[in-house]
C-alpha cells in the first residue's frame, strides 16, 4: 500500500489528488511544519531532505513531485493520466511540471521560506525577497496563462497529472501578491479543478 | 533533426552530453549571454522563458532539463539511460533529476541570478544572497554524497541521465564556495565522468 506523508497547503496535494482520482490504495501522514516535524529524526529517516511529500512504497520511498506524479500515472494507466508511450508528448507534461517545480514554486518560496538562500536573520534581505513574490510569481503565472496551458487542460483536451499539480500552485497565488484578474485562463481552469470529486475529497482530507 | 541551444557554462551541457552519447543526429545552437541573446525576439520564439537549454524536435520545442533527458533516453530505448519501463526505477531516476534541477540549481543561480528573486538594484540583498550560496549549494551535495549517489554511478551499477546531469552541476561547486573535499564520492564521479569520450565531445564543441 502507499502511504502519502503531506503537510496541509503543501505542493503534497497534488500527489494526494492523482492518489485520490486514479483509485490507489493508499494511506496519509500529516507532517506537523508549525512543531517543526519535518525535522524530526523519524522523518528524517523517511526522508532525508526534510521535506513534503514523500511517498512511501513497498520498494522505498520516492520524493519529488515531478516524479511522485509520473510515477502515480505509471502505475495506474488504466487512469490515463501521462501519455507514457510518446516520448514528445511525455516530455511536454513533464517540462510543464518541471517548470512548476524548479522555477514557480521556487518563486513563491522565497515569501516564507527565504531563510533557505539568505541568512535566516538577515530582515532586510528576506524583506527584499518577499517584495519581489507578486512579481516573480505573477511573471510565471503570466508565462502559463500564455503560453501553457492549452486548454481546457493543460496538455489539451486530454486530463493528465499536470492539472492537479497547477491547481495546487494556485491555490497560493492571492497570498502571493497576484491578482487573478490578470490569468483568467489559470483562474478558470482552478475553479473547474476545484469542483471535482477526488479534488474535494483530498482537500477535505488534508484540512479535517 | 534534432537541434539544442545552448550556452556555454550552462545546464545545457548534461542534454549536450547524453544527445552524444546516445549518437543522436542532432546539431547546437549557441545562445551568448553576455550579449543578452536570450531575450531576443528570435530566441523567445524558441522559448518563451528566455532560458537555455531548449531541444527543437520534429514536433516542436522541448525545454526544462530532466524532461529533455528523459525525452532523449526515451527517443533512444537502446542506450538503455533510464529504465522506462520499471516505474520506481523510473520514478527514482526522476526524483534525483528533479532535485537537481529544483534545489541544487535554484542554490547556485542564487550566485550569479539573484536578481530574479530580489529587485537588481538591491545591491545589499543581492550580496546577502551571495553569501548563502556556499552553505546551501554545500548541503545539497552533501545530501547527494551521503544519501543520493548510490555509486559508482548515480543510481548504481547502471550508468542512466542522472549522471550527465549531477557531473554538469557538479562543475560550478568550486566558484559557488563549496570545498571538493567534503565531497569525495562527488568528486570522484566528476572525475571518471570527464574521461568518458562523450563527455569531453559536448565540452569541447561547446567550447570551440
């Protein structure tokens, strides 16, 4: 059985939604970041980054969203969720979740997590990083409004392990400084993610 | 055909690498930085994030690093550079790249790149930036040395896209303040990799 260790309003949602949606036997571990748990020793064991998500398999443990999700996919492909068997159109999913992984989220990391690239007590400097967030963040949303997502999913007409990895990025991107009026492709793609029933039922999960 | 841009002294090297190795047909573009020619009108045709690299195929352009590598180790089943059809080997294969591309990367652009998290005129936070790189660009090859590289290559006895990959970031360690010495098994990696006849034809084209 997998069993999904997450923290709430983390990036794990969007291996918890493709878990939910592809019909996986599967469990969950909350993550405590206000005590600091990711930290702990015993997780440190599962996994050494200090980190969500990880998900635990009866081969080991896999990290990484990029590659949680693709694996997800893989091994449920009666869901059809990553086209598997065409290297173009895989890459293509996978350079969209790449880019959500190494470049949007890494932008929206720098409003709570600045410690990681400066001195935690540095105030100016990790004041510096949040003032530019709406920016760097909105820059990126930008770029996938534009050019993207294709729509109505992000690959198209075709469902894949994309959609549920944007919806999770933009559920931060008010918080960010963002205005949605500026991606309302991105905007109505998020409202049509957040009425499915996998959607609703992780998130109900994750929050109960 | 396929054709790569590039730019030398950058993360393009590891498709360079692997696009030699499997003894792909394949041509290279190169993108001169100092001149900004990645924000040209024509290379934004190519790829709208104004980055390097980008893999123009057949069917239209590929960017973001693992999902080039794992494109070309697809496109190539004979070469036997990720193991496809295992989906946790796979998956594995993908969490290491993806960690590449998301933590180490982001830690050393933070060295020369800082201006795409804090306003380029911030000349104080630019160089609190700086500061961290040799700490946070450290303790991601610590992990990778202690936890990761599984030896002698990356994911053990089978040479796959991870290796081009780490031997590409692991050239900048040096100038981003890391000492070798704390990382041996890295090292020595870096070192048998540099001998391999293809590693040094992506080099050496590249810096012709």
């Amino acid at each position: 059985m997998l069993k999904l260790y997450y923290a709430a309003h983390s990036c794990a949602l969007a291996t918890h939604i493709v878990l939910e949606e592809v019909g996986a036997d599967y469990s969950t571990v909350r993550i405590d970041f206000a005590s600091g748990q990711q930290r702990s020793p015993e997780y440190l064991e599962v996994n050494p980054k200090g980190r969500v998500p990880a998900l635990a398999t009866d081969r080991g443990i896999l990290t990484e969203t990029p590659a949680m999700l693709a694996f997800v996919a893989q091994s449920f492909p009666a869901a059809k969720l990553a086209p598997m068997d065409d290297p173009f159109a895989f890459a293509e999913v996978q350079a969209f979740n790449s880019y959500l992984c190494s470049s949007l989220h890494v932008a929206h990391a720098h409003r709570m997590r600045g410690h990681r690239w400066v001195d935690a007590d540095d105030a100016a400097a990790i004041a510096a990083m949040q003032r530019k967030v709406p920016e760097s963040v909105g820059a990126g949303f930008d770029l996938i409004e534009r050019d993207m997502l294709k729509g109505p999913w992000v690959m198209g007409e075709r469902y894949t392990i994309c959609d549920p990895y944007l919806f999770t990025l933009a559920q931060w991107l008010e918080k960010d400084g963002v205005d949605p009026a500026r991606i309302p492709r991105v905007i109505d793609h998020r409202r049509r993610m957040s009425e499915r029933a996998g959607v609703r039922k992780a998130i109900a999960q994750e929050l109960a």
